[in-house]
C-alpha cells in the first residue's frame, strides 16, 4: 500500500483528470455525469472531495458537498479494476476522518440505487443505515 496516497479534489484536478474520471464511473448504473456534473459548484465541493491514487493514477474517488446540516456524497467510485481490494474502505475512512477533524457535522448521507446489491452492502458494512426510500432509490445515512 506503499503506492496509494489520497489527495484533495480541485477543480483544476478533475478538469485536467476528467477522462480518467468518466473511466471511473464508465460501469456504473445508471450512471448519467459528464464534465459539467463533475464540475459543479456545490457548497463545499472542493474542501470535501477527495481522490485515491495507486501509482500517480486516479483509482477512486469520493465526490461529495454539504447538504442540509449532513455532507452528502454524490459520486463514490472505486475504478472496476482496483474494486474489493480494500480501496473504497480506504477512501471513506479518511473521507471521514476529514469531516471529523475539520468540520462540524454529525452525520454523512447518499442515495444508492435498490438494485446495486454490492454497494448497499458495503455501504451497511461500514454503518450506514437506510431512512428513506424513494423511486427504488434508497437514502442512506451514517451518524459520525
């Protein structure tokens, strides 16, 4: 794991990375983002988001802003060839620790789609729990 750092996401970084990004995400249900939707302006986007890198290559990332008294992870993604690695544990673990350390909040949320049977599970293994179901989307949430 010698080759694996986390970094910060900007925009500079995802507009020069944005092929790779669109890589990431390429298998992903339902997926519909392009460029634009990646560089949106959210509140707090850029203080949030983060990117893992194995080798100087984007592997994953966690796209993400603040919503409502939570921080709310639109794009969580571990590129198809680096998944149950452990890199998703990875990459939420210090998504975490920066909330926690810089900003003040007590709980994270995201929506899944009911299908993705695997990402629910990831998700519940790491304590998020389901309060809402809308349209076979579910919202799950994570008290920190």
């Amino acid at each position: 794991m010698d080759n694996i750092k986390i970094i910060s996401l900007t925009k500079g970084i995802v507009q020069k990375n944005i092929s790779c990004f669109l890589d990431i995400i390429s298998d992903g249900l339902h997926e519909y983002w392009q460029e634009n939707e990646f560089l949106y302006e959210l509140p707090c986007k850029w203080e949030l988001s983060i990117a893992l890198t194995y080798n100087n290559k984007i592997i994953g990332f966690i796209i993400s802003s603040f919503k409502t008294n939570s921080f709310h992870i639109h794009k969580f993604f571990i590129h198809r060839n680096y998944r149950n690695y452990g890199y998703g544990k990875i990459l939420l673990q210090k998504y975490e620790e920066n909330i926690i350390s810089n900003f003040n909040s007590t709980s994270i949320t995201l929506k899944v789609y009911a299908e993705n049977k695997k990402a629910i599970s990831f998700y519940k293994n790491h304590n998020f729990i389901e309060i809402n179901t809308t349209n076979n989307i579910l919202i799950l949430q994570k008290s920190l």
